[in-house]
C-alpha cells in the first residue's frame, strides 16, 4: 500500500496487482486449510475470526476490482456514479490486510 502513489510507472501498478493476487491467494489458501484442520473450534479464537473476515474483505476487494468496468484513460477516479465508490471500498479493505500485522505484533 505504501509503493501506490499519483503518477506510479505502469510496470510498479502491475507488481503490485500481482501482489495482492499472490498475497491474496496465500491467505485464501491458508484460511482453507486451516478451516480443514480445525473445523468447528477454527472460529473459538478471536484471531482466526478476524483472520477470516480478512480473507473475505480480500475475496470481496478482487470481486469489485473484476466486476466494476474500467474507466477510460486508466484513472480510476473520473468514473461515474456509484462506480465511483468501487475503488474507495478496494482501497479500505486493503487497509484490512495491512491489519494483520497486528496479530504478528500480539504473538510477541
């Protein structure tokens, strides 16, 4: 999130979708196996709930990033009506991911 800035050369912006689509894939692969070892008590835990609610903000950010129509000219902002809002909501539940870094900081 901190290398997305006004003006990022083509090549940075397609490193960091794949980014989000390798990171994305990671945690969705994890929560799943996860959810396979531990079944039910997979959703006892405070962090693996909100782990979960991640991985889903995850699935639902790349869900408005395919479904929403791609403005003309490349800039995300000059599009129209509630299209609009697709990319606020994207940039909010990526903050979510950034989030998990607490969990990390609580292990220790």
């Amino acid at each position: 999130m901190a290398l997305d800035h006004e003006g990022s050369s083509d090549s940075m912006q397609t490193f960091l979708q794949i980014s989000n689509y390798f990171f994305t894939t990671v945690f969705v692969l994890e929560a799943i196996l996860k959810l396979y070892v531990y079944r039910g008590a997979y959703f006892k835990t405070a962090w693996n709930k909100f782990d979960f609610f991640v991985v889903a903000a995850s699935i639902f950010d790349l869900a408005i990033e395919f479904s929403l129509p791609k403005p003309e000219g490349g800039n995300e902002d000059e599009s129209n009506g509630i299209i609009s809002v697709g990319p606020q909501i994207a940039r909010l539940l990526r903050v979510l991911r950034v989030s998990r870094v607490m969990r990390l900081l609580n292990k220790y």
